[in-house]
C-alpha cells in the first residue's frame, strides 16, 4: 500500500469526490416538465429509504421543488452525458431541455412530476423537509417508488446496473464507472485471493 510522504493543503471546499451525476425531473402543474443536474445528491436512511439534493437558490427548479414538493432522480449512464451536462449549464426558465435533448417523459407511478425514459433507473421522491444552507437548499425525500429498464435486469430478475456504464462527476468532469474491485463485505469473507491481498 503507497503511502504519500508529501502532501498540499487547501482552503475549505467540496473535495467530496466522485459523487453521483443525476438528472432530476420536476413539473409544476400547467407547465412544461423541467431537468436539472445534480452532483449534490446522495442516500440518507435506508429505512425508510430517503435521499437528499442540494440545489442553489437562484435555480428556476428551485422553485418548483418548493412548491410541488416532489421530483424524480433519474440515473445517468454514458449515452446520456451530454444531455446531462446540458441540464446543468442551460435554465429551464428559456429552454424546453426535454424537447432540445430528444428526451421522452414517462409517467411516474407515484408523483406528478416525469421521469425520463432514456434513464436507466427513475426514482420518484417526496419532499419532507427543506433545510437552508446557504448558496444551496437541500431537500430531504422520501423514495415513494422506483422504476428500472428491463435492459438492466439479468435472466434471474435482479437488477445489474454494471450493464448500464453510469457517470460519476469528479472535480469538473464526467467519469464512467470502471471495473469492479470488490463486492460489499470481501475483505471479511474467508477465500484465498483474500489471504495473498493481505500479505502484499
């Protein structure tokens, strides 16, 4: 294992990285559907699943996130990256990002808002609480239901999301998801490959 004897020191900021690229739907009753992309996103509690996302306040979603108090986080993989990063530059208030990107809604099964059918996975999410942070305004939600692709279920019915190829967002640019190295609890499973990884 490297060890780096030298190392810079920064001012405070967000160096929390890789962090999930997300595109999250929301639509205000009358209106179009709007898309914006988010890195501050992430899982909060299991049970009750909840997520959160950090949005800043002077963002045209913004508002319809307060008012609706709903949205759909759609998963981003590497055919949607361009659309993703599109949502992220371009303002809702003077472009239709649905129409502009070629992307389709689909109806979701428990909030008024779309998800987006070009996503391999749409999570649809109400809002419980808002809490005021400063540039951004993160909003706390429950998962009140999930609708995934069949190209990303295997012939055994699970969901296997390394067919997807999603994007990470790393201090300013798009990554996609790499090899696996591990599955959750190896390093505590009892194999040979475990023995000569702990005697390097």
């Amino acid at each position: 294992m490297r060890t780096n004897s030298e190392r810079e020191s920064f001012k405070p900021g967000n160096m929390l990285y890789p962090v999930p690229a997300v595109m999250v739907s929301v639509k205000k009753e009358g209106e179009k559907p709007n898309i914006i992309t988010i890195a501050w996103a992430g899982t909060v509690c299991s049970d009750p699943p909840m997520v959160s996302i950090s949005v800043r306040k002077s963002r045209y979603s913004h508002e319809i996130l307060k008012e609706t108090g709903e949205f759909v986080i759609n998963l981003v993989n590497e055919d949607l990256n361009f659309a993703c990063d599109f949502c992220g530059v371009k303002s809702g208030r003077d472009t239709d990002k649905f129409k502009e990107m070629k992307l389709h809604e689909t109806v979701s099964k428990e909030v008024k808002a779309p998800g987006i059918a070009e996503s391999p996975v749409n999570i649809e999410c109400k809002v419980e609480q808002v809490i005021e942070l400063g540039t951004h305004d993160m909003f706390i939600a429950r998962v009140v239901a999930v609708s995934v692709s069949k190209d990303y279920m295997d012939e055994n019915g699970r969901l296997d999301l390394k067919r997807a190829s999603l994007v990470a967002y790393s201090h300013g640019e798009y990554m996609k998801l790499g090899k696996k190295l591990g599955t959750f609890g190896y390093s505590v499973r009892k194999n040979k490959n475990n023995k000569k990884k702990r005697n390097k």
